[in-house]
C-alpha cells in the first residue's frame, strides 16, 4: 500500500525554466510533508518542508504548494539551474514526525 | 566532519555470510534510523532508535538486527546475507524537528 506517489519517474527541463515535480498522497493522518534532493552516490538532503495548515511555503527559488482536499502537493524550482539535476523525494509523517514515508523519487534533468 | 557516517560505503560479500554496517551521527540528535533503498529506489524504514531505545521496528527479517550502544551511534547486523538483501542502506537522524539527516549510504551487493 503506497501512501505517497510520485508519478512522474523523470522529468527534463531546459536551464532557466520552471521544473515543476508533483506527489499524491493517500493517508489523510499526515500532517507534514517535506521534499528530499538525492545526488547519485550522496544521501537524501532535505531541502523544503510545509505543514497542512498552510498552503505554500518558499525558500528562494523552491516554492512547495499543498493541496489538502486533492491530497496533493508539488515543488516548483525556478529558475531551474542544471546543478539541480539529482533525484527528488516527496516524504510525509504525522503529527509526531517519527516516521517518514516517502514516494519513489523523480528524477530531473535540467539542460544547459 | 561529516554530519552522518556510515562505514563502509560499499560492501560486496557471498550469500550466508554475516555482516555489519556502522553509522555515527555528530549533531547531538536523539533519534536514528536506518532505511533500505531497494532496486525500485524506494527509501522504506526498517528501524528507529531513540536514545538507544527501539522506538520503531518494521517488518524486516530477523535476520537484522540493529545495536546502539549510546545515541550517536546505530550499527545494523545482517546475518545469512541473502540474494535480495542487496540494496543501498541509509542512516539518518533527527532531533526534534522533523527534517532527517542522511547518511551517504552503503551499497550492499550480495552474489
């Protein structure tokens, strides 16, 4: 039973556009949600989180948008620089955050 | 000064054999985990550790077993290695908050 999808396996964008990666999730007990950026060979970073009473949160050029009643959310990057090119996970825990459940990555590309 | 470590980054060794991956995280946090990353690429929990006590234990085989012998520290023990334990394995840790620092993995390859 997978609470948290990425649908999208990969994603390719040109250099300067918005990369725009989404995750669905399932388990209306999650209260949080964070997003991950994996380099080949490296560990998960974290990289932007938000909680479910809001509905955006920004930090630079990462904006991550949640939409409680369709269970969805989404990290837009813009612009996109090709060192953003790595793997992306959507995570989501609950109140207690002592566990995460993460969706299976999207991998982008962003080209010179 | 590596936030999380893991030793060793790779490992290659025969089915049945009996192995050990160590992490050691130096930011003071009170929890750990270790996660599996399968061939399908999804990071799942197997176990989580606060303050050297088993807070979380998935359904993983018996076969693994997790020590931590004070909280910057949380080994994982796998015995009679076999075919389908080959994966990459993450550490993490968090204090309080909820973002999870990651160790670089271990490449566990079982032939």
């Amino acid at each position: 039973d997978q609470q948290v999808k990425q649908n999208s396996p990969s994603l390719s964008v040109q250099e300067g556009r918005i990369s725009i990666l989404n995750c669905d999730y399932t388990n209306s007990m999650f209260d949080y949600f964070l997003w991950y950026k994996k380099y080949p060979a490296e560990g998960p970073t974290f990289l932007i989180s938000i909680s479910s009473i809001k509905d955006k949160n920004e930090d630079g050029r990462f904006t991550v948008f949640l939409n409680k009643s369709a269970k969805h959310l989404s990290l837009h990057i813009v612009p996109s620089q090709p060192g953003d090119s790595a793997v992306y996970f959507c995570a989501a825990t609950g109140t207690s955050g002592s566990r995460l459940t993460f969706g299976e990555g999207t991998q982008l590309t962003v080209n010179p | 000064d590596t936030a999380v470590s893991q030793t060793p980054k790779y490992l290659v060794t025969q089915m049945g054999n009996d192995k050990s991956i160590k992490c050691e995280q130096n930011l003071g946090h009170d929890t750990m985990y270790w996660y599996k990353q399968d061939s399908k690429k999804f990071l799942k929990i197997m176990f989580s550790y606060n303050n050297k006590e088993l807070i979380i234990n998935e359904t993983v085989p018996n076969r693994f077993s997790p020590k931590s012998p004070d909280k910057a520290h949380l080994n994982l023990h796998i015995n009679s290695l076999e075919l389908g334990d080959s994966a990459v394995y993450f550490c993490a840790s968090k204090d309080r908050g909820l973002e999870q620092y990651f160790g670089p993995g271990t490449r566990l390859t079982v032939t």
